[in-house]
C-alpha cells in the first residue's frame, strides 16, 4: 500500500509541476492565527501532578531547555512551531521558591531572574532575551500565563490612574521585549468587568501587537482579541467545548475587537468552528513519571495524548483558513446530543466518585457562515456531532467528531451533505464519512478541472479527479477516499481521525 501511495505521489508532483496545479494544497508560510501550545499540563505531567506548588516550581529555565527527560519543552512539535506562541503558564514572573497561592507576586509579569538567570538585566531586558531564544527554537514568539490582578508586592493604590499606570508600565516592556501573547487568567479581579475592558484597550494603545486573552464571562468575547473556552475534563470534552462554543457564537465582536474563540485542546473542532487553539497535550505519553496513570490525560476515550497528527492537521488548516470572530452568522441546532461518561479511577482531575455517570450535552449541529449541514443516518445509528463553517477568505471546513457514550468515544461514519457556494476554494474534511456530499449554488463551470486531495499533515497534494463524482451541482466524495488521503501522512500508532484539505482547479 506504501509503494502504491508513494508512486501516486510521484505521479501527482510530476503532473503538478508542468502546470498551474500546485504540488502542495497547504502553504509555507506560518499561520497568523492566535494558536499557542501552553505548558500547564507538561508542567503538571512532570511532576506527576503532585499539587499546584510543585507544577509552579518547574516552569522555569531548566525545564524549558534543559536536556533531561520530561524536560527541554522548547523542542516540542517540531512540525509546526512557526505557527504558535510558546505560552508559559503560571509562574513565570515569581521567584522560583515562592510556589504557593496566595502570594504577593501574582500579577507582577516581570520574568523572574531565579526562574531564568542566564536571561540578565533588566526585567524588560531579560523579557526580550527570552523571547529572541523562543523565537530562534522557531517558535511564532512568547507568550505568558497572567493573574488578574496587581501584584500585592508593588502597593499600588486602589484609584483608577494608578491601575492604569501599573499595567501601562508592563505592556509598554511587554511591546518593548517583543513579548506576544497575554493568557490572562484568574485572579481577585478576573470578574472585573471594567478591569477586563480597559486591560485590553490599554493594550492597544501600548502593546499594539500583543494578543491578550480573556476567559471567565462569555460577554468578555464583544471586546477581546481572544477568548477562552476554559479548562474541561479531557473525558468529557468534545460535547463540553462544542456547547461553550455554540455558547459563545452568540455574542458579536464591538468596535475593533478581533472576538476569536479559543477552544483550546481541540484542534478539530476549532477548525469546524472558525475557533483559535490552545494545545495542552504534548508528547510525553504513558503514565505518569511515577508510574500512576495519567489522569489528565487518561489513555480512555479520545486517548489526546495519541492523538497528535489531528493537532498538526488542525494548526496547519488555519495556513489556509484563520479563525474569524463571532458575529451574527451562526446556526445552531435545536436537537441536542446526550453523552455520559462511566468514570472510572484516575480519569480526570475533577473528584469524581468511581462508575459515577457524567452526563453532559451539545447541539447536534453547528454552522457559521453556511446552512446546518445534514446527516442521513438510520435510528440506530449514534450520529456524531457535525460541525460546519465558511471562513472569510471563501475555504470551508466540515468535521464529523466523537461522541461519548459509556465507556467508549464513538464516531460512527454517517452521510453528510454540506451547502457550498464556490467550486474552487479550498475545503477541510475532518473526521469519518459513509460519503460527503458538497451540494453547490449551481453546475462547475469548467470542462476541464484536477481535483486535488491532501493530508493536512503532508507535504504533498494527490490527483483524486477520477475518485469523486460530480453529478449536476453536487460532487460526492467516498468516506474511504477521505480516510486514505486525510490519514496519508500518519505516524505509526497516532489514533487521530482523518484530516485532508480538498481543491479544485479549472484547466
């Protein structure tokens, strides 16, 4: 089967390269979206989750670029670093033996000489050092994890001008240093409506180029250039984060704010939903350093941490397609879906009784920028959710994912049609089909076309015009030709779903 695909491959580059036809459907050219991979859980998994003291305590220089194991987390995901912020997580900006909360630190965002000490000078001085490293890894640039509030230390008085002052002074360093990403978190005023508001248009004024992330309330997302999601029991999060999104789609950005959603550890569902990622999982698999099971990132349901080709193919679909804020374009379906967990030990970091039921829910469908899509299933048949957007340069996306039922996280290949308006942009295909039909506004225009089939995760594009039909204004592409191209570039034992982007060229 690999000999055949390579001369396939081969084939395709050859025919590509003696027309306008191109040989990769994926640019070069790194994302501009706002995706980050985030140390909190890396951090936690290193020290077996021992409590939040000892995951605080080893953010710092030598696990970042030490050569020991579970360290040097500046080399991970080699594939697609230039696309994302390296987002250090609490507690950069704190002495390194103060790892307690409280403490009178919280806040402050100077990076911390103990913490790094071969990163000298001044606080905004060491800042930029350490993001020229970052950056020379070949990460987008450096971000870090920000408590809502002043830090204690500094006394600053509790009027207006001087708030205003103390985080002029930390996003003017922030700009100056090159520093580019704010995870602002919780803190005493992480509910603070008008803090939260006037963070971020300060923000614009001094750090203009710094993308500062907001969580908490869902109406923060009218004015922020981010917003998160928040955190979720890995067992239950596909139905969790497709209900905070649908959530969130409800609000419109103001003003110039971009009103992107972050939805986290979920690269394929921010691509069916024009959303940014945040990644938390990384590539430390097995039990933890212990050798108790990992129970963050349990090897049950979805198993994330197999799962790592599915976020390459989602950071890399966001080179064709960025994430888009919300707006009014958002069609959400009333029927929802009933998922239940059975937990068992060491399965999530939440306290949960063992065979306790967790029953969440989330719309079966969800759509931006383009009607519901439809299913065609018989009763029987455990439908999965099925998500759809049309992004503002013209590409859609389309993505079938798990649902979670029992003790297992079932996607059942089901026949999706999907409502489309261009026949030559590009489309992401993510997850299982019976087929896929794309239905459009009217017949191609074009007597001679090459369809082109890629694995987001590769490099290379394959003829697939004589592998779909195209019948009046629908063109139907098989579930098994999606599973052979969307898993074309896959690692040995990666158990991520397909995920292709198709293409059409007039000749």
């Amino acid at each position: 089967m690999k000999k055949i695909i390579s001369t396939i491959a081969l084939f395709s580059a050859l025919c590509a390269a003696c027309s306008n036809i191109p040989t990769s459907l994926v640019p070069d050219t790194p994302s501009g979206a706002p995706d980050y991979f985030c140390t909190w859980n890396v951090q936690g998994y290193a020290v077996s989750y021992t409590g939040g003291t000892n995951t605080r305590a080893v953010i710092n220089e030598q696990y970042m670029f030490g050569a020991e194991k579970f360290e040097n987390w500046a080399e991970l995901f080699p594939e697609i670093r230039a696309d994302l912020y390296f987002v250090m997580d609490d507690s950069w900006d704190i002495p390194q033996d103060v790892n307690n909360t409280p403490n009178e630190y919280l806040g402050l965002t100077e990076l911390d000489a103990s913490r790094f000490p071969s990163f000298t000078g001044t606080p905004t001085q060491r800042l930029k050092k350490l993001t020229k490293k970052v950056k020379s890894l070949g990460w987008k640039g450096l971000g870090g994890w920000i408590c809502a509030q002043e830090a204690e230390m500094v006394h600053v008085p509790a009027n207006a001008d001087s708030v205003e002052a103390y985080w002029t002074e930390r996003l003017q360093a922030a700009d100056e240093a090159g520093f580019a990403y704010w995870k602002v978190d919780w803190g005493h005023k992480d509910r603070n409506d008008e803090w939260r508001k006037n963070l971020t248009a300060w923000g614009r004024t001094h750090a203009p180029n710094l993308v500062i992330e907001h969580a908490m309330k869902g109406k923060y997302i009218e004015f922020s250039d981010v917003f998160r999601t928040y955190d979720v029991e890995n067992i239950t999060a596909t139905p969790v984060t497709i209900q905070r999104v649908a959530d969130l789609l409800k609000y419109s950005a103001q003003g110039d704010a971009a009103g992107i959603v972050n939805c986290e550890d979920e690269p394929y569902i921010a691509a069916g939903l024009g959303c940014a990622i945040g990644v938390m999982r990384h590539p430390f698999n097995g039990n933890l350093p212990d050798g108790r099971q990992d129970h963050v990132f349990p090897p049950v349901g979805r198993d994330y941490k197999s799962r790592l080709d599915e976020v390459i193919r989602g950071v890399r679909w966001h080179r064709i397609a960025e994430p888009f804020g919300v707006a009014d374009d958002a069609h959400i379906d009333t029927v929802k879906l009933q998922d239940y967990w059975d937990i068992r030990p060491n399965e999530s970091y939440v306290g949960h009784k063992d065979g306790e039921r967790l029953h969440v829910s989330a719309p079966a469908r969800v759509s931006r920028n383009m009607p519901l899509p439809e299913i065609a299933a018989d009763s029987t048949t455990a439908v999965p959710f099925v998500m759809a957007s049309r992004y503002p340069n013209g590409a859609t996306a389309i993505v079938t994912t798990e649902r979670t039922l029992g003790r297992e996280c079932v996607l059942n290949p089901v026949a999706v049609t999907v409502k489309m308006s261009d026949w030559y942009k590009p489309i992401g295909i993510f997850g299982l089909y019976e087929s896929l039909v794309l239905d459009f506004d009217n017949e191609i225009g074009a007597q001679d076309f090459t369809v082109l089939g890629q694995d987001l995760a590769g490099e290379l594009a394959i003829d697939i015009t004589d592998r779909v039909s195209i019948q009046g204004t629908r063109m139907i592409v098989p579930g098994e030709l999606i599973n052979e191209i969307g898993l074309m570039a896959a690692r040995e034992g990666d158990k991520s779903t397909p995920g292709m982007v198709l293409q059409i060229f007039a000749q």
